[in-house]
C-alpha cells in the first residue's frame, strides 16, 4: 500500500468533569486526509483544502506528529499529506488533533503498523503541543482508540478506552465567535479548593461508571462541572441560555467543549439530539450570532479508513 484516505473525526474533550483526561469521537463531523508514502526523505504537505493554515511541516500539526512518528520509524523515506479541513480550526471541536491523528494514523498503516495505539497518542500529542502550547491527550486519544477516553495518567501515559452507550448522541453548535485555546487556558486558576475538587472527581467517577453501566440518568448527573466552566463560560456569549433551553429539550447535560467556544450536549436518542439542535440554534438566532451545528452518533472505531 502506497497511499491511504482517512476520515479523521472531530471530538469533544473535558465532558464537563474531566478537564483534560476526557474526551470522545464523533461520527459525522470530521476532516479527511489522503497520505502518500514516498521515497523522498521528510514529510510535505501539498494540499490544504478548507482552511487557511499553514502549509510548512514544521507549522502545521499533522507535519509536526509525522514528524515525531517518522524520526522514531526509522523510515528511511518520507510522507506527501493532503488535508482536507471540515472543522474550523480553534472551534473546540479538536480541529488539531483530526489532523495530527490522522497523519500518524495513516502512516502507521503505510508502516505495517509498526506502533501500537498508545504510541500514535503520544506523537500526536506533539502536534497538540504545537497548537495550544499544551501536549494535551483529551482530543487526540479518543480520536485514535474511538469512544469515551480517559487519560489516567500523563507521566507514565496511560489511556483507558471507556464504553459508549448505544443510545448516546451528541449534539455540537459552534458559534462563529474565536476564543483560542491558548487564551482559554490562561484565565484558569491554577489551584482549586478541596471542597471543589470533592464534587468533580465524585462526578468523573459517576460517569465514568454511568457509561460503563449504560445508566442515562447517572450520565446525566455526573455531567456537571464546578472548575472550568464557570470561569471559560464567561467567553462564550449565549452559554447559560443554550444550557437552560438544552435541558428543557430533553439534554442529559451541556457544557463547553474542549476549550470553546463550541457547545456540547448529550441526549438519549437521536430524536432529543435534534430538538436540543433546534433549542441551541434559537438561542444563536435570537443574539444574531451565526453557528453551525451538528448532531452526531458517538464514533466507536476512531480513525477510519475511506474507499
Ligand atoms: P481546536 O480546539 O479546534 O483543535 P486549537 O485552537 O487547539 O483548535 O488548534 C488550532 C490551532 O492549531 C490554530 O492556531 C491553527 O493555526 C493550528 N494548526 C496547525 N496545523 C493545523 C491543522 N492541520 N489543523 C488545525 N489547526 C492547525
């Protein structure tokens, strides 16, 4: 095999009470990329469709995580990467990490596989770094293992795959406002109280074993976040309207995804995700904000390869 198209998915990361260790794929909003394995040493980028990023491998994600994989492959050639871009970079939906996923992804393949999954972690985890300043693994991992993660730990990297419920969908809006991850990152606090930190990882463990059980209504009790949101919420007009009318919709729970401003709810079927679409764009509407919005199944397989 000398080349491969890939569907690399968007995701959610933080899910409310896992500021940094959660995250999950989804199904239908994603970019795609097509890498060709050639002999020429190093990594180019010769496409870039949708969005106006850079084209220089040492600026772009996906030629920064090549990179990584390639020097460690020992691959005396090289790699050509055309990306094409559906999800707007600095969205929150982990525009970066489709990328840097994507090429690592794809190259393995071209490899034989040479990596297991955890490894491509932690060489797309470099192109995360190049975005946000951050070597995060909240978008990255459940982009390659597919589902709900949880990074359990960062030093030693240790991934844990979390089941996703069959009925679980995930409704996004991304209002047209930027909020860059690196400005979401510096108005955190850097300490929380005691107090604060009893009631979040009381609801990390209560979803973590909602998912684990399928148990909707504890899903929905554990979606509940008392560190980031109340202070990133502030950057993202309309955030406590879409929250409120998301759960007179029928939501299970809303909260920011990854770093914003994009918003993320969880519903139990499809039919609910749709009417929280219609209940989130109403809010958009009524401010005169322009959004987009998709409802999307949760991707189990992650990266997935296209004909
Ligand atoms: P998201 O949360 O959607 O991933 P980030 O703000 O984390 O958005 O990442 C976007 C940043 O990464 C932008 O500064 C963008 O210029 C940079 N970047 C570099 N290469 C890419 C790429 N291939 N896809 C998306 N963003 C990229």
């Amino acid at each position: 095999m000398k080349s491969i198209r890939v569907f690399c998915p968007a995701t959610i990361a933080n899910i409310s009470c896992g500021f940094d260790v959660l995250g999950v794929a989804l199904d239908t909003v994603g970019d795609e990329m097509v890498i060709h394995k050639v002999a020429k040493k190093g990594i180019r980028i010769t496409k870039l469709v949708g969005q106006d990023l850079p084209l220089e491998t040492e600026k772009n994600v996906a030629g920064v995580a090549g990179m990584a994989l390639l020097e460690a492959s020992g691959y005396e050639g090289g790699f050509e990467i055309e990306i094409f871009k559906n999800i707007k970079a600095g969205s929150g939906i982990g525009s970066s990490a489709a990328s840097s996923t994507g090429a690592v992804w794809a190259m393995n393949q071209l490899l034989d596989e040479p990596f297991p999954t955890s490894k491509l972690v932690e060489f797309a985890m470099e192109g995360e770094q190049l975005a946000s300043g951050v070597a995060h693994a909240d978008n990255v991992a459940p982009a390659l293992f597919g589902g709900f993660t949880l990074v359990r730990s960062y030093n030693p990297l240790d991934i844990i795959p979390i089941n996703s419920p069959s009925e679980l969908y995930a409704t996004i809006i991304h209002p047209q406002i930027e909020v860059k991850t690196s400005d979401s990152r510096k108005i955190l606090k850097t300490n929380i109280s005691l107090k604060d930190g009893i009631k979040q990882w009381g609801n990390v463990g209560g979803l973590i074993a909602g998912l684990f059980t399928e148990d909707y209504d504890l899903i929905g009790r554990s979606l509940v976040d008392h560190i980031v949101e109340p202070i990133r919420s502030i950057l993202i007009p309309g955030f406590n309207e879409v929250k409120t009318k998301s759960m007179e919709a029928g939501a299970l729970g809303c909260g920011i995804s990854g770093s914003g401003p994009s918003i993320f709810a969880f519903s139990k079927g499809e039919s609910i995700a749709q009417e929280v679409a219609l209940a989130m764009s109403r809010v958009y509407q009524n401010i005169q904000i322009d959004y987009d919005v998709h409802v999307s199944k949760i991707n189990t397989q992650g990266i997935k390869i296209l004909n």
